[in-house]
C-alpha cells in the first residue's frame, strides 16, 4: 500500500482551489470573484489564468489569439476536422462531432503529442543549456536516445517553411512582441539539426505555438493544455457543411474503394 | 496544390480484415462483406460466436476453444468495474444529466483510457509483459516505484508500478479469482507464471497485484500486443458503463452524490491568522 497517501484523507467534503459555483449568488474562479474580477475580462485570458493562475498583458493575449487564429484550417480531409465532417454526414450531434474531433487531435504525427515533445525537449534543451552545455551536444544526446526529435520535420510539405510561421513573427514584430528565448531556441535546433540531417528539418508551428506559450511564462504541462482548442475553430465549418450536403454524402467511398489483401474466402466449418 | 479533388489509389482505404461484394447496380451498398475471408451474415452469424467473431477482427485466425475462453473470462473481468469506479462514475454523470447516450461512453473511455485502473496501465503493464517475459529478474525493476521521467508526454507521469493496487495491502478475492482462473485456461502460460511469481513481484513492487495487473497476463496469453490489449480494454470496459448510465436517468440526479464543498481560497472565507 501507498504509505504515503491515505484515502481516508480525501474522503468526505471536496476541497478545492479550482474553483465552484453557488447557483443565485457567485462563482469562485481560481480563487477570484469571475464576475467581479473577470467583468471585462477577454476569454483568452480567463482561459489562461484557469491554467497558469497568471493574468496576461494585453499585448501577450493579442498574440496566443495570433497562435489560436493562424492555425485555424477548416480542411475537412485533415484527419481530425474529417471526424467532424463525418459526424455531421452520419447525422450526429455538434457536441459529439467536435469533441472527438478535438480527442483525435492529439495526434503524434501532427498533433499535440508532437507539440509536447518539442515543449518538453525545449524545456530540456535550455535548461541544459543554461547549465553551460552546447546545443549541438544537448541535441546529440537527445538523438542517442529516440531516432528523432518531434516538432521538427513537417510531415507534410516537409522542405517548405511552414506557412504559418512568417504570418506569425510578422504578427509578433507588429505588436512589439520580441522573439523570446525559447522561440530562438526553436530556430536554433532547427539549425542544428538540418546540419546533422541529409534534409532540412524545419521547425513546425506546433513547435512555434509551444515556444511562445514557454516565452509568455508557461511550462510545457500548461501549454500543453493552452493548446487543446488551438484547431476548433476549424471544425464547425466541416461539420456544418457536411449537414448541409445529403446524409451520407461526405467523403463516399464505394465498395470499390476498399481494397482487401487479407485472406482468400473461406469457410468457418472448413 | 491543386484544390480539385482526383481519382487515385491514395483515396483507397486498404485493409486485411474486410471485403466487400457491392450490390448489383448499386456500388454504394454492399451486398455480401467478409471478415478475413469468412462471410459475415452468411457463414459467421449462423456458425460463430460474438466472442469467436470480436477474436477474429484482431487476429488473422479464429480462436481455440481454449483462446475463447480466456477472451471471455477477460470480458467478464472488465465489462463492470462498478459504479465507483471514475469511468463508470463519468457514464453516470452523462446519464444523470441526460447527455446523449455516445456521451455517457465517451466518458467512460476519456476517464478510463488513464494509468489508474485504465487502459494505459494495461498497455504498460503489457509492454512489460513484452520485454520482461516470464523472467522474474527482468522484472523486478519495473515493478518498483517509478521515477520521475527524464522525458515527459502528454498523459500524466505514472504514480504506481502498473498491474499492481497502490492502495491495498493485499489482493482482493476478485484479483485472486481471475489469476486461477486465466492460470487454470492457460497451463503453462503468462497468468500460470504470474500466479506462481506473485509473491516475489509483489514484494519487489511492496504492492499486490491489481486487476489490471492480471489482465495483462491474459492477453499476454492471448498474443496481443499492448496497443490491441489497451483498445480491448477500453472496449471490454464499456457494457458496465452503459448500463449505469442508463440506470441513473432513472433514479434522478436527487440522488447522484453531488459532494459537499469546501473552496480553500474563496476570497470571501476568512483568512486564518
């Protein structure tokens, strides 16, 4: 047995810092007053101070927006937003549709498992870094011990920069944001890592949006958790289109479509 | 990129496991489908069994009447972890609130795909099935407390030693139950060894062993990999789920535990001096 924790500790009343809500009077946000504290409040940065317990600038909600915005692709062939779309096709709920869209976003080709590790190797890296380490050696370890580092390498259009990526400095240069340390740590494995590679392996903007979640004073956990609504906006479009064709009339595959290599017909007596 | 959509081979889904026949006339409905070569609704559904069916989606061939039997036993372990269990508890939060009945086993999966009591403690206790075998020394350093990992990733570190209870002494009567009855389907198999074994890996891990634990040893026994027991897991899981989720639109939220609270930072409560 755990000697550690005793459940007899935790049995009885919920006690809680999160917050709760007294239906008629008021509600507790992270031990704030969300109506009081919160009145003009954008829901950015509510959203993040549930996360961080730390209010953002101004300047600093405009840009994550920047993040959320930029990588809002109502494409319903990418795999995720597809969920939606056949959701909407087979007839099922908005809810139902979108939350599992958002589910099968945590993707590791190009999703938020992906986005994690960068964050984590980001963490890692400058923390070694600030130990006095070079990051070429920072990154050779790193290598010894997975075949590759996510976040780095797209999976698509992987020798072209991600499109995402300019539209996001230039954002960052209008607004007067500087490129924080872990953003240029991005940039800086990128370097290293093309040279140690036959081809480059450019940064993706999974790796970009992590990176300035780290520079705002996040860590990885917490942008981890920042990221999850970063495609929704995406997913309505598919669904709503796909109610507005006829029932079934999305993504129609027919039977030829399906194309079997398993075992020849048999019989389950023979 | 061109945006126009293109006939080819890429918009094909390609698979081992089904084949279809189209109707006449009509290549959006298929008339006959087969699952690995046997013919669903003409062979399988007059000669199979669910069970015998549910094998054969996940392996090339049917199951033995040994391999069934051990499938079933497993089926019966998780179908119901009972209605404290998180998952159950998620389903019933769905059904109390009369969320769509897909929501009540939404629920159940998101709550119980975890590494306490999910099927993320099953596929690890399974990847240590894979690399440790019935070698008792490779095991006892993955049964002790884990470490903080050098690497972190999305789900949350693991707390315990997978397959074994973080809040027991000892094992309870079901645990013990399902062991001798996986090691009495199998002689000679994974629940067999882990039977005879408890008693050193409990002590290495100074926990007993858990469900999950033994579960593990059955689809070991069965020759599934982590990832087809963790989905098995998640899919054993959810009859118990549904069955409570329904049975609580009827009993009523009156009488679903709504917990008393206590806000530790309410800015109104009094701070202590």
């Amino acid at each position: 047995m755990n000697k550690q924790i005793n459940l007899n500790d935790y049995l009885g009343v919920f006690k809680t810092k999160a917050g709760a809500c007294f239906p008629g009077d008021r509600a507790i946000f992270r031990g704030k007053e969300l109506h009081k504290d919160f009145y003009h409040a954008d829901w950015m940065e509510l959203f993040v101070f549930g996360i961080t317990q730390k209010r953002l600038s101004a300047r600093q909600v405009k840009i994550l927006h920047a993040l959320w915005v930029y990588t809002s692709y109502p494409d319903a062939r990418l795999w995720n937003n597809r969920v939606a779309a056949l959701a909407g096709t087979a007839r099922s709920s908005g809810a139902l549709g979108i939350s599992a869209a958002i589910a099968v976003s945590e993707a590791t080709i190009y999703g938020w498992q992906a986005a994690y590790e960068a964050a984590d190797f980001l963490e890692r890296a400058k923390a070694l870094q600030d130990k006095g380490k070079l990051l070429a050696d920072v990154i050779k370890e790193e290598l010894a011990v997975r075949p590759r580092i996510r976040g780095w390498g797209r999976p698509v259009g992987a020798l072209q920069e991600d499109e995402r990526i300019p539209v996001m400095l230039k954002r960052m240069e209008e607004e007067g944001e500087p490129q924080g340390e872990y953003l240029r740590l991005a940039f800086a494995i990128e370097k290293e890592l093309s040279a140690m590679s036959s081809r480059p392996l450019l940064t993706t903007f999974a790796t970009v949006f992590m990176a300035v979640s780290l520079d705002v004073g996040m860590s990885a956990r917490e942008a981890y958790l920042f990221l999850l609504p970063c495609f929704l906006a995406g997913m309505p479009p598919c669904y709503q289109e796909a109610c507005e064709k006829p029932e079934g009339a999305t993504f129609v595959l027919p039977c030829s479509q399906l194309k079997y290599s398993g075992p020849a017909r048999r019989n389950w007596s023979g | 990129m061109s945006n126009q959509a293109s006939e080819s081979t890429q918009d094909c889904i390609h698979s081992e496991i089904w084949d279809e026949d189209a109707q006449e006339g009509n290549p959006f409905r298929a008339d006959r489908c087969y699952c690995r070569g046997y013919d669903v609704f003409g062979d399988l559904l007059p000669n199979a069994s669910y069970i015998a069916y549910l094998f054969l989606l996940f392996r090339r061939e049917k199951p033995t009447p040994q391999q069934a039997s051990i499938m079933e036993a497993l089926m019966i372990a998780l179908a119901n972890p009972g209605p404290r269990d998180p998952s159950v508890h998620a389903a019933m939060c769905a059904g109390v609130g009369g969320s769509p009945a897909a929501a009540a086993l939404v629920a159940a999966l998101s709550v119980g795909a975890g590494s306490y009591g999910g099927a993320r403690e099953i596929r690890l206790a399974l990847e240590r099935w894979a690399a440790c075998g019935k070698d008792i020394e490779a095991w006892r350093p993955t049964v002790l407390p884990p470490a903080k990992p050098e690497r972190s990733v999305v789900w949350p570190d693991i707390e315990h030693a997978p397959g074994f209870d973080p809040y027991a002494s000892v094992s309870s009567t079901m645990v013990n139950q399902l062991l001798h009855r996986l090691a009495s389907l199998q002689p000679g198999g994974c629940a067999e060894w882990l039977l005879e074994s408890r008693q050193a890996l409990e002590a290495a891990a100074g926990l007993p062993l858990s469900i999950c634990g033994v579960v593990a040893a059955g689809f070991t026994d069965l020759g599934f990999s982590p990832a087809e027991g963790e989905m098995l897991a998640l899919l054993f899981r959810l009859p118990g789920a549904a069955a409570h989720a329904i049975e609580q639109v009827d009993v009523g939220f009156r009488k679903f535990p709504f917990f008393a609270i206590d806000v530790e930072n309410d800015p109104l409560k009094p701070r202590k001096t």
